[in-house]
C-alpha cells in the first residue's frame, strides 16, 4: 500500500547525548503514538546512526547513515549550527526514501513528540494541498502527567509542526546513501532553512494551518536541543486527548491531578530567584 502521509524523523548522533537510552526510549513512545494512525496509508522512517530498538511493524523503517558527530559537545546541547546540519541532512535522507515509498506528503516529527492520531486521514481526505502547519498544540510533561495549550505559536517552539506535499520540497537525487556534501550540493540553502529548521517553512511555502490541535511538545526530559520547559502551570490529562495522541492520562487522584495543575519545584526554585 503507497502511504499518503510519512513521518521522518531523526536521532541525534550517540556522542551527543546525556543518555542515549533514554533517547531511544523516548522514540519507543513517540512510534508507539504515531502508529495509532487511523488510516492505514502512512509509514515512519527513523533515519541515524545506530540503530534503536523498533516495533515489529512493516509500517517503521530504519535507514542509518555514517555522518560524523556534528559537534565535539558530548551532551545534547551543541549549538544550532550542528543541529540544523545534523538534522537536516538526516531529515533529507528520509525524505529521499518517502518520495521512494511514493508519499503525497511528509511530516517531519522531532524523536520525542506525539502526534493525533487524525493526521494521516487528514492527508488521505486532501491528497492535493500544498499542505499545513499546526499552529496549534500542546506542550506536555510526562514525568508530571501535565500538559498545557500552546495556540497560535505551537510552530515556532516544535519541530512537529508542518506536513509538506513532497514535491514542494527540495530534490533529492542521490538517495538514502547520499553524503552531507551531496544533500547541500543539491538543496543549497534550503536544507537548513526548510529541513533542519521549522521556523521558516510556513512563511515560504502555501501551507494551510491545520484545523485542529495536531502535535504534543515533549519538554522537561533533559535531552531536548532547546532545553525548553512548560513555561507556565499546566493541566491534567484527560482521557480523550490521551487516547487521541496515544500518552498516558492524567491518574484521578487528588495528589496526581494536583501535581499537574501545580508548578514544578523546578518553576517555583526560578521564580524564587528572580524575586530575590
């Protein structure tokens, strides 16, 4: 079955991690939320270095590469020019093989975020539009069962914000074995601007924005680019949203539903300090 929509998405090189188990955890639960598509016509590619552990599904793919670490910083914080050169290119080598597998559209989802599970029959629905950024989602904490609404602005802060027709995007005529140099040769600026970064692809391309909350920001693990946190008091989790994004709901106990409304110990150090 040709999928409609992809989901590509990298991880970073093994050298620039804090713990790189838990990196591949956290893609475990990414997958397992992506996989709940209710359409059928979709696929995931993870493109890396090293080979994590995946579900046993036809619909995931691995393709690895052999680029250098991007950074001598061992940690997750290298600086975002070794990110977008880092991502990019690994995000290029995905796209090459979505316009293999003959996808319409592709999402470019950051490793540890989630997705509603109406994303791929959204696609299936509008198989033509250029596509759709989602300018609305929600920034969650899973260690706190917490989430909070990011509207308006959900992609200026997440990588999992744009779906793209494919052929709006930059050629990729050498394929998964395609080198750095070779990804840059033949997409010149726009494999920073539009691969490796999120923060320009609404403004230079016809998208839409999709017309529902469409994406979870995963923040507060320690192993994120940005370092980014909740930024304000969160939520408990209710069930439907959990169903639909495929996260674990919000316990209904009094200590459970407080420890997601209240700030983190983390926020109320912070503000502490800034009083002072």
């Amino acid at each position: 079955m040709t999928p409609g929509l992809v989901f590509v998405t990298s991880l970073r090189h093994p050298q620039n991690s804090t713990d790189y188990t838990t990196v591949e955890n956290m893609l475990a639960a990414s997958l397992a939320s992506w996989l709940r598509q209710t359409s059928p016509r979709f696929a995931i590619i993870v493109v890396g270095n090293r080979r994590p552990p995946l579900p046993d599904d036809s619909r995931v793919e691995f393709v690895q590469v052999g680029f250098p670490p991007p950074s001598e910083t061992r940690g997750p914080r290298t600086g975002i020019a070794a990110v977008l050169r880092d991502k990019g290119t690994k995000l290029a080598i995905g796209l090459g093989r979505a316009r293999e597998l003959g996808a319409s559209h592709v999402m470019f989802a950051d490793a540890d975020d989630f997705v509603s599970r109406r994303l791929a029959v959204f696609v299936d629905e509008h198989p033509d539009a250029p596509g759709w950024t989602i300018t609305d989602g929600w920034r969650i904490n899973l260690e706190r069962r917490t989430m909070r609404p990011e509207t308006g602005t959900f992609q200026i802060t997440c990588g999992s914000s744009h779906i793209v027709r494919t052929d709006l995007l930059p050629p990729t005529p050498d394929g998964v074995g395609a080198t750095q140099e070779q990804l840059y040769a033949a997409m010149g600026t726009k494999l920073e601007r539009w691969i490796g970064s999120h923060m320009h692809l609404h403004d230079d391309l016809p998208l839409e924005t999709l017309p529902f909350p469409g994406a979870m920001y995963r923040v507060g693990t320690g192993e994120s680019h940005s370092g980014n946190a909740m930024a304000g008091r969160g939520r408990p989790i209710p069930r439907g949203i959990a169903e639909e994004f495929g996260v674990p709901a919000t316990p209904r106990t009094p200590w459970a539903q407080a420890r997601a409304a209240l700030p983190s110990s983390r926020a109320i150090r912070e503000r502490l300090l800034r009083s002072r």
